[in-house]
C-alpha cells in the first residue's frame, strides 16, 4: 500500500497571512517528499477559509518545482466549476510543467456554500450528474477532435490544446461513496477516492465492498485502483494523542458547520463554535476521534494501516488538514514517516 499525504492551507482565525499559510503548506510538502511518500494531494475549494484551494494545479505547478519525486494530485477538481475544454486543456498543461507527475481528482463538490456562490440553484444529484458528463468528454478531448452535444455543455469539434505529456493522459480519480459513484468510475476506467470521515472500520469495509461489487459489475475493465483518506496522528506520548484527538474534534465540529451552512461567514471565516456547541455532538467527541482515526502511537497507526492494507486499499492518504499547528502537523508527518512508512516498505 502506497502512503501519501493530502493537505491543503487551512485557517481557523485570522492571525496568519495567506503568504505564511502558504509557506507551511509547501513546507509539509517538502517534508513529504524527502521521506519518500508516494503522492501529494491538494483540492479545489473557494471563498473558504477553512480550505483554501482556489486552483490546485497552480499549487502543483509550484511544487513540480520544488520536489523531485512525489507524485502531484488534485484531491480534488470539482467537476460542476469546469467546463470540459478548460479541464483538460489546463491538466494537460498541468502534466507538462510536472513532467508526467500529475494525477487528476475530480468530485462533484461537498459544500452547498459554494454552489450557492458559484453555481446558484445547483444541488448535489445535479453536481454529480455533470461530474458523469463532464469526465467522457475531458477524456474525449485528450484523445483527439471531439464535439459535444450533451444535457450541460455543448460544443463543435474540438481536441485538448495542449496534449498531456503521460498517455493516454494522467491517471483519473473519481471521489466516490455510494455504489452508483464506483460503478461509474469503474466503468470508465478510473481509480477511486473515499473517505469515511470520522466513521470509522464499517464504513471503510463498505466502501471497499462497494468497489469490489463494482468491479465484479464490470469483468472487461482492468482493476482500478482505490485509494483510502483519513485524518491520522502519529503522537509522542499519551497526553500528545490526547491533545490530537481534541483538536480533530474540533476541526470536524467546524468542518460540518461549513457543511450545514447555516452559520455567519465573514472575510471566510465561519462564526467561532463556543465550548458547549463544541461539547454538544457526542459522535464527533474527542473519544470518537481516538477510536474510529489512525491516532495514537506508531504501532497503532501501523496496526491500523495493516487491515487496510489487507482489505485491498492500495494506496492510503494522510489527511493532514486539522486546525493544528504548523508545528504538530510537521512532528507528526515526520514521526509517519519515520516509524510509520518502514512497515509498508
């Protein structure tokens, strides 16, 4: 199982400029690399604070130049804000200046704070119904002269300008959780994203399971391949773990009050959650947080990566995103790496 690292800029409050969280970003990057992880992982979302990604094959073009080895991801591309020439013309771009190393994610988008702002009146069915049209056609493009006459887009005969440099073109990524996301994946050769959340061993053995039907469905397609996102910590003694758990159930109280969408937002910043809002949700408790996550020692992190490893996931990807500090991201990226990632050598 290939072990990589998924990361975004991230802010909480408004202490940090954008140049200083962007600076950590690549730094977590580097680190990354060094210790030889397979892949990065960042994604696309907009006016948010919490996730600040407006574009992240800008990002990878940046750290195309400042790594030398990690394979470069969007994790992901969210499939209603693109239209299928731009999408391939500028992955295609994107494959060039990473010389080969780019692996595209495409989603159809989690959060109803950007639909509203980008696309009005969209909801997630219709989301992943573009999603569905979307990837055919981006495919189509990178192949040759292609025309389009669908429900979303239409247009005359048109080829991808530039070409991607990896043929036929970079490796695809759909995000998917229900079973009609891995079908359709499946079906048209492209690997999988999941994440369970916070949710713990049954939603991740459901979703492999949902993959292996799928591709049951589909005897003529050769495997794809399926890739497993989670927020993990590896800490240094008993009262580090604790501290981590804590702070993951903090993050994912903030992560669904973007969600829900229902709270005050100014200058990208959600309306800060007072101590009993935080203490109200008893499934996103710090408890939780240490049972269902890769949190806690080296060989509990290992423990847990094994039964992934065995259920078939080939490649495992270190949510790092976490409202910690830059500093107790990179303590315990490097302890992943050091005490981790041997054990799947």
């Amino acid at each position: 199982m290939k072990l990589s690292l998924f990361v975004h800029m991230e802010r909480l409050d408004a202490h940090q400029t954008d140049q200083e969280l962007y600076e950590e970003f690549i730094a977590l990057c580097q680190i990354a690399d060094r210790g030889g992880m397979h892949a990065v992982w960042t994604g696309e979302h907009h006016a948010m604070g919490f996730t600040i990604a407006p574009n992240p094959f800008i990002n990878l073009a940046d750290l195309a130049r400042r790594t030398e080895h990690v394979r470069l991801g969007t994790g992901t591309v969210v499939a209603p804000f693109w239209h299928p020439i731009k999408l391939a013309g500028e992955a295609a771009m994107t494959d060039i200046v990473t010389d080969g190393r780019l692996e595209i994610g495409i989603a159809r988008g989690a959060y109803n704070f950007e639909y509203e702002r980008l696309m009005p009146g969209l909801d997630a069915w219709t989301a992943g119904q573009r999603m569905r049209e979307l990837i055919p056609a981006v495919q189509k493009l990178w192949a040759g002269d292609y025309a389009h006459d669908g429900e979303f887009w239409k247009f005359p005969k048109t080829t991808s300008a530039p070409k991607p440099l990896q043929q036929p073109h970079p490796p695809l990524w759909i995000a998917a959780r229900d079973p009609n996301s891995h079908e359709f994946a499946v079906a048209n050769g492209c690997n999988v994203q999941c994440t369970p959340l916070w949710n713990g061993d049954p939603e991740i053995d459901s979703l492999m399971q949902r993959f292996n039907d799928a591709c049951q469905k589909h005897p003529q397609v050769e495997r794809p391949k399926i890739m497993l996102l989670q927020h993990t910590y590896v800490g240094s003694d008993a009262a580090d773990i604790e501290q981590a758990a804590h702070e993951l159930s903090v993050y994912y109280n903030y992560f669904f009050a973007w969600f829900k969408n229902e709270r005050p937002i100014s200058q990208a910043l959600i309306q800060r959650l007072t101590p009993e809002e935080l203490a109200a949700n008893a499934t996103l408790s710090p408890e939780v947080m240490r049972s269902n996550l890769p949190v806690g020692t080296a060989q509990d992190v290992i423990g847990r990566l094994k039964h992934y490893e065995a259920l078939g996931y080939d490649e495992y990807a270190v949510w790092i995103d976490s409202g910690m500090s830059f500093e107790r991201k990179k303590a315990s990226l490097e302890r992943f790496i050091r005490d981790v990632m041997p054990a799947f050598q």
